[in-house]
C-alpha cells in the first residue's frame, strides 16, 4: 500500500500547485503528512520525520541556497555575469551553450555538490540564455543533469564511493567505468535539453533579481566577474582533494583547507569578493532594500520549498518504503539490471540519491555470489549501475529538484516534464550502456 500511497502523493502535489494553484511548500507539507498518517507512521515518528527533514535538509543548503543567490545578485546588477556571458558565447557560439553548461556542470559536480554546483553555475546560465536570447529552460536542464551525471556515478562524490565499500569494488575501475558510462549518459541528457527542453521557453529576465542597468564602462571584467565564482570552486575541490581521511595528511594548513573549502565558507568568501565588483560599493547595495535584501527574499521562497521538498523525502525514507522496495524486487534475477531497478524503485520513492546507492548496495551485496558478480569489473560495474539507477528519476521528493525548478522559474508540471524526464533518461542511458559493458567484459 505504500507504494499506491505514494504514487497518489505525488499525484496530489501536482493538482495542487498546478490546478489549484496551492503554494509548494505548503503542498509539499500537506502531503507529507497525509502520506504518514496513511502509511501507518507513528505520531512521533511523523513530527520527528518533519523537523528532520526540514532542518536536516537546509542545515546542509539552506546557507548556500542564500550566499549563491546573493553572488548571483551581485554578477547581474553589476554586469558581471553579462561579461562573463559575452565573453564565454564568443568563445563558444551560441549553438554550444546548452553543451557548455552540461559539461561545466559535469565537470564541477565531480567535487562540488549538485546543489552548489548549481548554484554556482546558474548566474552564467541566466546570462548565456539573455545574451543569446534563448530559453534558460535548455541550459538550465543542461546543467542540472550535467551536475547529476558526475554526482551519481564518478567517485570521489559520496555516493558511489560509499557503494563502492559496501560492495568491496575497487574504486580506480569504479572510476575507470563510471567516467565514460556519465559521460555518454551526459551526451543523452544535453541531447534531451537542447531537442525537447528548448522547446518550452521561460524567460530569464522573469527569474528573481533585476536586470542590470550598468553601463558597458562601469562593469567589470568578465575575468573579475568570475573570481567569485572560480575561488569557491576551487577551494572546494582543494577541500576534497587533501581530504585527511583520504591522504592521511594532517596539519594546520590542511585543516585551514578543510574550513576555507567547507561549501558554505567557500561560498560566504565569494560573497566578499563580489564586492569587489562594483565601480563603487554604495551602503544601498548591501543594505535590507538593496541588492542582498531583494536577493535574500528572492531566496527566502526557494528554501522554504527545498525545507519541504526534504519534509516529503524525510517521511518517505522513515515510512520504511526502501525496504519494502528492496524485499520487493530482490526476489526477481534480472542479472546486472536487478541492482539499476532497486536503485531507481529507492531513488524515486524517496529523493536521495546518495541513500540510494548505500541502500541498494547494501541490499544487492549479500546476493553478489549467487546473482555472479565476483569479479572486480563485475562489481566496479554494479556500482556505476545503482549509480546510473540513483539518478532516477528527480522529483518533488529531491530537494535538487527545487533547487534547479525554482531556480530556473518552471512550475512543479514542467519540472516534472522537463527535469523529472531528463533524469530518468540520463540514469536509463547509463544502465543501458552499463549492460552493453557487462555482456563484454563481464
């Protein structure tokens, strides 16, 4: 029944805020309790399962949801990230924008969270998609399953690495198969944003923040305008590479890392380096009427519906659904595809694709024998499969979900429609190029 439950919840979250025109996040909250109290969950169990969601979800985004929408406020009032975007579409054309935000995505999602990967990247897709007078749904969508691409499938991203130790795969094969598997799933995903995603035009001028009103003299340099982005990439990724727990390294200057490269610093320092951008910085631009107060309420709505978005996967994940799912499908041999099918069954019923592939790992490990995968390839390449699976499909129940609808101005249908469906695609190609992998080398 809980399965029926949910397909009626996700059902319910759509004639709300389409037909009814119910807000998000109160939608989102009316569900997730109703789907408890009909799946038997306990009282407590419920309002812990609400307090955790909310608080577990914006304890890790909430902060970088706001700091990314504050960089991005300064870039477009300043007229950096119209700089950027000039010089980046001279560089590359305005045929290969959505291809160029696939692979930034990709690229940056390898050691940066999908989340402030896009947030970081967005403000260059909002300007590509102005300069070259296109839809930002394309490059949007591009750059989300660019993100996901990399985030599920190619360690050192926590997923896999973690499915990895479960299986006991060797993480260099993980590796050496996780890279051209996301990356031809990746080829599927910009093919789908550019062929169908292009099709559905949303404005960017109508997504939060003020056109820029700066002369061509007074905005800086697109090479200025990409510091605050650049600098908290990088000292991400520096964060994720002297890794104590990975190189056993550990003095003050790798803890000093370790703090500047945790998200939400990186972040807050390319803040302070946005105020560089201005000609002048004036007391307005920072003040609560100015550039960071509209910036903060246009933030305020997109943390609110990501806070819910984790009350619903919060619910689904203590209802007890991925065992239920787990039981379900492990009685049926589908050979390499059985650990894709469980991954997908958890991904979608409750929204984590990091608790996807832990949880389908550690489903499919104690069948490894008997289901054949012994071999190092065999089990490097069921990893990259739930990988593939834990990317299917994104919907109301991803807070990464919200994160790219409410960002990219789509209403729940076409988020549905456009970034629900890609996901499904990008993970499906995956699998499929997995299969056709197995029936060589395994």
């Amino acid at each position: 029944m809980v399965l029926i439950y949910l397909l009626l919840a996700i059902v319910a979250i759509i004639f709300l805020t389409t037909r009814l025109k119910v807000h998000a996040f109160m939608a989102l909250l009316i569900v997730s309790l109703a789907y408890g109290l009909f799946a038997g969950m306990s009282y407590s169990d419920i309002i812990v399962s609400i307090n955790e969601g909310f608080g577990g979800t914006l304890g890790k985004i909430g902060l970088i949801i706001v700091l990314g929408v504050i960089i991005g406020a300064f870039l477009e009032n300043t007229g950096g990230a119209f700089a950027i975007a000039e010089k980046v579409l001279n560089f590359i054309g305005k045929k290969r924008i959505i291809t160029a935000m696939g692979v930034l995505g990709y690229i940056v999602s390898i050691p940066v969270f999908a989340d402030s990967g896009f947030l970081l990247l967005h403000p260059l897709s909002k300007s590509l998609s102005k300069k070259a007078k296109i839809s930002i749904a394309d490059p949007a969508i591009a750059l989300g399953l660019g993100l996901m691409a990399s985030h599920t499938m190619v360690p050192p991203t926590p997923g896999p690495i973690a499915a990895a130790g479960i299986l006991g795969a060797d993480l260099g094969l993980v590796i050496a198969f996780g890279f051209p598997i996301s990356v031809i799933a990746l080829v599927a995903g910009i093919f789908f944003a550019a062929k169908y995603a292009s099709k559905t035009y949303i404005a960017p001028e109508l997504i939060g923040g003020s056109d820029t009103k700066q002369t061509h003299e007074a905005r800086p340099s697109a090479l200025k305008s990409s510091i605050p982005i650049i600098i908290p990439i990088i000292l991400i990724v520096l964060r994720s590479v002297l890794n104590p727990e990975r190189t056993g390294l550990d003095n003050g200057f790798i803890d000093l890392i370790n703090f500047i490269g945790e998200p939400v610093i990186a972040l807050l320092i390319g803040v302070f380096l946005c105020l560089l951008l201005p000609k002048k910085l004036e007391y307005d631009m920072v003040s609560s009427s100015g550039w960071i107060g509209k910036a903060i309420m246009d933030a305020a709505a997109i943390i609110l519906i990501t806070g819910a978005g984790g009350i619903f996967g919060k619910i689904l994940q203590n209802s007890g659904i991925a065992d239920t799912l787990g039981e379900l499908l492990s009685g049926y041999n589908l050979g390499i595809l059985l650990p894709f099918i469980i991954a997908a069954a958890i991904k979608s019923a409750q929204g984590s694709s990091t608790v996807a592939l832990v949880t389908a790992a550690s489903i499919i490990y104690p069948m490894m024998s008997s289901l054949g995968f012994e071999s190092d390839v065999q089990k490097a390449l069921v990893v990259v499969i739930i990988g593939a699976g834990s990317a299917v499909v994104s919907h109301a129940n991803d807070s990464f979900f919200w994160v790219v609808t409410q960002m990219s101005g789509m209403n729940v249908k076409n988020g549905y429609r456009l970034f629900s469906l890609g996901s499904g695609l990008l993970g499906l190609t995956g699998a499929i190029t997995v299969f056709i992998l197995y029936t060589i080398f395994g």
